[in-house]
C-alpha cells in the first residue's frame, strides 16, 4: 500500500477485512486439497502396482491402467493451483493494496519475484514430480511385463499422452 493512498471507511475496511480472511481461509483449504490429491496418488500407485504384480504378472494391465487416473488427479491439483493463483492476486491487488497492515499475500508474491524460477521448480517438482514419477514406474513396471496385446499397446499410448499431459499441467503451475 503506498503511503498516498486514503484508507477506506470503517464499514468498507471491515468488509475488505472479512473478505481478506476468507480468501485466506480458501487458499488454506485448496492447499490441503492439493495434498490431499498427492495422498490419494501415492496410495493409489500402491494399490496399482500391488494389484498388478500380484499372480505373477497376470494383472500387469490394471497397472498401465493408473498413469491416466493420475493425470486426472494432476488436473485437479492443477486447477487448485491456478484457483490458489488467482485469490492470491486479488488479495494482493485489490485488498492489501487498499488497507494498511495486510501485506502476506505481498510478500510471498515479491520472495517469489527474487527466487525467480526456483520458487516454482520446488512447488512443481514436488507435487507434480510425484504425479509423473508415479506415472513412470507404472509405465516401467507395465513394459517390463508387457505381453503385446492390443489392449496394454493401446493403454501404452494413453499412458504417454497423459504424462504428457502431466507435464503440460505442471508448466501451467507456474508462478
């Protein structure tokens, strides 16, 4: 907030305030959604693989079957970091800039400014690195059992576009 800029009236400030500690309260939530989303991935990928390499390698097509629902939890994980995204934005353009002494949504926005790309290869990697890696060894432990037929060939290509479009969800996490 410049130091030029009147503050709003008491009853405009209390609404800005309000409003402030609800999109906060937003941002918290989709933040444990998002890992929530992780949790399930991680599970799930146990559960693939489990099922999968069960029998001998009988069941190996249900794991080529797991890199897709990934990149439907990817998708969700990114839809939550783009809605993280935009709140922040409002709070930083049309709340703190209007009301003295709020300022978080500020700060991490001017620390990310000065890690310039750093601050989003952690994020990234460390949530949307788990989707793909999971993705990956799905799609290694698939090869490697793999029996030619036109379904796991077909499941194959599915598994490629959706790592694929993995990592399209993650540049899009950006920052």
């Amino acid at each position: 907030m410049s130091a030029t800029s009147p503050q709003p009236e008491p009853a405009e400030r209390a609404g800005l305030v309000l409003e402030y500690g609800t999109l906060r309260e937003e941002i918290l939530k989709r933040m444990d959604i998002r890992h929530q989303l992780l949790s399930i991935a991680l599970t799930l990928t146990g559960v693939f693989l489990g099922f999968g390499l069960s029998g001998g390698g009988e069941n190996i097509t249900v794991v080529l079957v797991y890199p897709a629902l990934a990149a439907l939890l990817a998708m969700g994980w990114g839809q939550n970091e783009s809605r993280v995204r935009q709140l922040a934005t409002h709070i930083r353009e049309e709340i703190e800039s209007r009301i003295a002494g709020l300022s978080w949504e500020t700060c991490v926005q001017r620390r990310r400014i000065a890690q310039g790309d750093r601050a989003w290869r952690r994020t990234a990697l460390a949530h949307g690195g788990t989707f793909l890696c999971t993705q990956v060894l799905a799609i290694g432990v698939g090869a490697l059992h793999l029996q030619g037929t036109p379904t796991e060939w077909l499941l194959l290509a599915a598994d490629a576009a959706s790592v694929i479009y993995v990592l399209s969800v993650m540049r899009g996490a950006r920052r």
